[in-house]
C-alpha cells in the first residue's frame, strides 16, 4: 500500500502529463462501479494499459471508487432498474439477450447496467475536476507543502525514503 501510495506522489510530483492521471482515476471509477468480474472491466483493464495511464492512479482511483461504491449501489441498482423495465427498451434488451455475447456481458444485470450509466455520466466531470486539481496542486499546494513542518518529519521517515527509491 505504501508503494501505491509513493508511486502515485511520484506521478503528482513529476513532469507527467495531469490528463493521464485523470484518466486513471476515471477508469477506475468506473471499474469499481459495476461488479468487479464483468466483461467490460476486462476492455477497460485492457484500455489501462494501452493507453499508458498511470497504474497507480488507476489503483488509488479504484480503492476509493470502490468504497464510494457502497453507498452509490442503490442509486446505480435503481438506474439499471429503470433502464431494464423501461416498456420502450423491453424489445431491445429481448434482443440483445438472446445473443450469446450480449447475455455474457452481464448488461442485464440491474447493477451493471446501472453502475456503468452512473459511471458514464460522472467520468467527465471527474476528468475534468481532477485534472484541474492535479494542475492547481502543482502551481500552488506543492511548494508550500513541502516547507510544513510534518512533511519534513515525513521527509525524514521510511516512506519518504522509499518514495525517494522510486523516484530516482
């Protein structure tokens, strides 16, 4: 937990493009929404890594979302509900079902569905938020950061030195 963490301080700190941060942690918002072993999370595990995103954003993205998760489940079970049971779509989501491929991504699952609407929707303005937090952390948090007094006691700690390892 303490490498994720130093990796992730790593990517703050350094010279690292803020879009790809943000990304990561859209992509795991996203995974950490929907149960955990569907289809799409493997695209999406698989989009991770081609796309470069910074893994330990994508970690910290999904530990967090994960736990937001808890509580946003029945708002997420609710949407995918509504979507499901919707008269107009009844016709569509028969059709798609009765493919293999379709029933073996679990999109009729209330949860599923619902957690990746929910997601979708939020995931540009959790880009867009963290992106901007990511570049106002390091034209102005960074610097004063570091002259606190408990981040030189930090400086001085066994994480730092490891997060120090990993940075050079």
């Amino acid at each position: 937990m303490l490498s994720m963490l130093a990796n992730l301080l790593k990517a703050l700190n350094s010279e690292s493009e803020p879009g790809q941060i943000s990304l990561a942690f859209v992509f795991g918002m996203l995974v950490a929404f929907t149960p955990m072993w569907s289809f799409h999370n493997l695209l999406l595990l698989l989009l991770v890594l081609v796309l470069r995103t910074n893994i330990s954003g994508f970690l910290v993205g999904l530990a967090f979302f994960s736990l937001v998760a808890l509580l946003v489940d029945p708002l997420s079970i609710r949407i995918g509900e509504a979507v499901l049971t919707n008269p107009d779509w009844r016709e569509f989501f028969t059709g798609l079902y009765q493919s293999e491929f379709w029933r073996m991504t679990a999109f009729n699952n209330t949860l599923t569905m619902g957690g990746l609407i929910l997601g979708l929707v939020c995931a540009p303005v959790l880009y867009v938020v963290s992106n901007v937090l990511i570049r106002q952390y390091r034209e102005r948090v960074m610097e004063q950061v570091n002259k606190l007094k408990i981040v030189q006691v930090i400086k001085a700690s066994n994480f730092y030195r490891m997060y120090q390892s990993l940075a050079g």
